[in-house]
C-alpha cells in the first residue's frame, strides 16, 4: 500500500472514529436549518432582548425577528462579509427597526468586539463557509470572555469550530439533527440543565429553506 493511501486510510479510520464519538447522524435532507429549533427553543425559554449575530441568513435573521419565536427581541445585530448575500438578507429582511445589519471591511472576526457581546442575551454564530475563517470568528469571540452568555455555533460537528468551541468554560452538542449545533458558555448558566432535555425534544427543522 503506498503512502498517499495509507494516510487516507488513516483518515477516513480517525474520522469514523470521530463520527461515532460524537453520535452523529444521517445528514439532514436541509442541513442549512438544523440551528433553527435551537435558536427557537432558546428563544422561548431565554427571551432575549438583544441578540448579535456573526454570519447573517435567509433563515436565522428573518427567524430573530419573528415576533412569535423571539416576542421580546429589541435589537438584533448582525454581520455579513459577502455583499452579495449581504444585499441578498437585505433585501429579504425589509426595514425592521430592530435589526442592524452590517457589511464588514474584512472577515468577520475582526468586528467581533467585547462591548457588542457584553449587552447580547443571546450570540450566534455561522459565518463563512470556510469554517476555518468561522473558527477564527468563535476565537474571537471567546478571546472576549463573556459570562453567562449563550453563544450557539451551528456545523459544530466540523473539527475546526469544535476545536475552537472548546476554548470555553462549557460546550454543549446538540446531536440529534446532522449538522449539529453547539452551544458554549463561560462560567455559570442557570439554563444549562435543561440543555439535554431540550436535545431530546427536537426532532427536525421546524422551517424548510435552502438559505443559510
């Protein structure tokens, strides 16, 4: 067996490895929703008023606005670094008050800034589909040490944002959906111990869309 297929034997071996480790299932028939029931669990049990997003979407950015999964939302920042899907969410989201939606100079992690996430309830992340450049964005933002705030980052499965996550106090996986979604925090959370019950509960994407 020569080199180049010996070390791919290892890798697919590591990543199977990897993948029963981390229970991961079939992939979903919509893998870009699978953060939505978290984002609407969270929404119903945190109320959140004031919410930052780094990585703006046709199903996460309408779905913080929608009045009947997140009633209190009084703010929703959000970041985008592709102008056309920037102008594309724009387009989709019309003129709601609450929402600031921001198109950045450079990639994402270099707007992440410790005073936005100090007055959000709630943080999410999935920007970039280089999920190097989305690890860079959760490195950020963990090197801004929140306490007590949720932060949820989607495709949490892939070992570069996992690695990344893991710069937190806590880390939580929710398993039942492929792609899966985490959901980490620093120090104490009073939520946390409903986080396997809720996991349990959901059982597939409550929109269908083919946007991020």
């Amino acid at each position: 067996m020569g080199a180049p297929l010996r070390e791919r034997t290892k890798f697919f071996c590591r990543r199977n490895i990897y993948n029963r480790i981390i229970r991961l299932r079939p992939r979903s028939s919509e893998p870009y929703s699978t953060h939505l029931p978290i984002l609407c669990a969270l929404g119903a049990s945190i109320q959140p008023k004031r919410v930052v997003e780094y990585g703006s979407g046709l199903i996460s950015t309408p779905a913080f606005l929608d009045r009947s999964l997140f009633p209190n939302l009084e703010s929703l920042l959000s970041f985008e670094s592709n102008q056309p899907w920037y102008e594309t969410v724009a387009r989709n989201t019309g003129d709601d008050p609450r929402l600031d939606l921001r198109l950045t100079a450079s990639v994402i992690k270099d707007a992440v800034a410790s005073g936005d996430i100090a007055k959000a309830d709630l943080v999410f992340i999935d920007d970039s589909d280089e999920l190097e450049r989305r690890a860079d964005t959760v490195a950020a933002v963990s090197n801004c040490r929140p306490i007590g705030i949720p932060i949820v980052i989607h495709d949490i499965e892939q070992w570069h944002l996992f690695r990344a996550a893991k710069r937190f106090d806590h880390l939580f996986r929710f398993d039942i959906l492929n792609p899966q979604t985490g959901l980490v925090w620093n120090g104490q959370w009073e939520l946390a111990r409903f986080l396997p019950h809720m996991n349990q509960l959901i059982k597939q994407p409550l929109w269908k869309s083919a946007g991020r």
